[in-house]
C-alpha cells in the first residue's frame, strides 16, 4: 500500500536550494532521478528506515550526500527536511 507524500514547506526550500546549486554543477538531472528515487521508494516503504531522532526518521540518498528527514502519521509520510549531510536539523 502507498502512502501519501506531504512536503513541509521547509523541505520544498531545502529542495529548490540542492536542485539551483546542482544546476551549477550540471548535475541536476542525475540529483532529481536520485531524489524522485527515493521518494517513490519511501512513499511505498517507510517503515524500512529507523527512527534517526524524536521519532524522525531518514532516508539518504544513493549518490548525493543528501537525505529525506520524515516521520510517519496514519497513511501519510510529511516530509520535514532534505538536508545535505554537513547541515543540521533545527
């Protein structure tokens, strides 16, 4: 069964940031398919990742130093943060 996907607005600001640095790079399509990835992945599997902090749980990326910090309410998956790993939740 797959559960909803909800994207806090801090996370969608996390998400342009990566998406216009990656531009620069000229890797955006490579950071997009990995991230669309993981969503699909997490939108059928969220309870495959452990719970990271204060019933936070995360899921990396596979070729970015990047991860999906989310935490599960009945049928739905709020994604609360997409961090690279040097950045700190707050």
């Amino acid at each position: 069964m797959a559960y909803d996907i909800v994207i806090f607005k801090e996370a969608e600001i996390d998400l342009m940031t990566a998406i216009c640095h990656y531009r620069v790079s000229g890797l955006e399509g490579s950071f997009k398919a990995d991230i669309t990835k993981q969503i699909s992945y997490l939108k059928a599997n969220p309870f495959l990742f452990q719970v990271f902090y204060r019933n936070v749980r995360r899921v990396q990326f596979n070729e970015f130093l990047y991860s999906i910090h989310f935490t599960i309410s009945d049928q739905q998956v709020w994604i609360l943060r997409i961090l690279h790993h040097k950045q700190n939740f707050e």
